[in-house]
C-alpha cells in the first residue's frame, strides 16, 4: 500500500498556499496532463510548474541578491509629504512583500506621491491609498522627478 504525498503549492503572486491535485487544471483541463502551467484556484494566476526536487535545491541555497545601488534612488522616507515620486525597485529580502505590494501597484515605474509621515507613511499610487510601516518605508526606494 503506497500513500502518496501531497504536493503543495505557493502561488508566486498572492501567496495562497494550495494542493495541485485541487486547482481546475488537475479537473477540468483537457489539457491539464500536459500543460506545464498551474492556475492558482485564490487568484487564477498561471504559473509554471517545476519539479520538486528543484524546488527543494532553490529553497535551500536560494540566496537573495543585493540590490543594485543606483545614485539617484533614495528611501521612501526621506520624501517630503507632497512630494512625488517614481519607484526604482522595492529593497526587500522577502518575494512575499514584493509580491504583497506589487498588488497594490508598488512596481519598479508607477509614480508614488507621499501624502503623509506620521503616525505611519501614507502613499498614494494611482487611485490606491496605503499606510505602511517605517520599516518597510524604507526598503522603498524612489527617484525624485
């Protein structure tokens, strides 16, 4: 009697941890044997599948690269409220809180208008409204324009 282990996903977008026997691809996909492509059933994202051995290897001797200095590129906090902004790149060690705050429309390019410092930082992307902590205020850094 052979049990056999079930595989769990993370979605690489919203983080839903899930089972890749449950999404629609495993049920309903005509294509679903052959495709190399998992649908998260949270966000309906389509990633790559990748062998688990793989995974393995890349969570044990993932190291996170450090971020490229560019001259111009200065924290969130040094702003001025008011004052605008584009984002370069989001400094964090965590894919997740990049992941987290690419939804909200922190990527590398949207303007970013600091609205207020305390007692948290409001920013303004678009039409979206957030308050966020000092210390991931910090791991923003933006361009003066």
């Amino acid at each position: 009697m052979s049990t056999k282990r079930a595989e769990y996903l993370d979605c690489p977008l919203c983080g839903f941890e899930f089972e890749k026997h449950d999404t629609a691809c495993a049920h309903g996909c005509p294509l679903g044997r052959f495709c190399k492509l998992v649908c998260c059933p949270n966000c309906q994202y389509e990633f790559p599948d990748r062998p688990e051995s793989i995974g393995l290897l890349q969570r044990l001797f993932h190291r996170p690269k450090p971020p490229v200095a560019r001259p111009d590129a200065i924290p969130l906090t040094e702003l001025d409220e008011g004052e605008s902004s584009e984002l370069v790149c989001l400094n964090c060690e965590h894919p997740h809180r990049r992941n987290s705050l690419a939804v909200y429309g922190l990527v590398p390019g949207s303007r970013v208008v600091l609205q207020q410092k305390r007692p948290a930082y409001v920013v303004r992307v678009g039409e979206t409204e957030l308050a966020l902590e000092a210390a991931i205020a910090c791991e923003i850094l933006v361009r003066r324009v």
